[in-house]
C-alpha cells in the first residue's frame, strides 16, 4: 500500500507542473494499490479549483 500526499496528486492532474511527467511516470510504475486520505483530496480539489490557479 502506498500512501501519497497532496504535492504529487496535485502535479499528476496539472499538466502545467513542472512535476506531472515525473509524478505521471513515478505513479503509473507502482504495483501497490494507492490511496490518499480525505483531508489530502480536499486539498487537491482546493488547489486545482479554479479560483486557486496563481494562487498555489
């Protein structure tokens, strides 16, 4: 089980993250199931939202 933070799902859904092709690679090699708890997700959803964009 791989437990993951806000910082690599945030740059996974942004293409504009100077991470997303590394996190994208990184991600789509793991084996194990991932999983991010529900105070991470509200975090990605928040920082994805629109109203947050330049704002990160």
């Amino acid at each position: 089980m791989i437990l993951v933070d806000t910082g690599p799902l945030v740059a996974l859904f942004d293409p504009k993250d100077r991470l997303h092709s590394h996190c994208r690679a990184t991600l789509q090699g793991i084996q194990e199931p991932v999983y991010a708890t529900v105070p991470v997700l509200t975090e990605v959803f928040h920082m994805l939202s629109p109203s947050s964009i330049g704002s990160n």
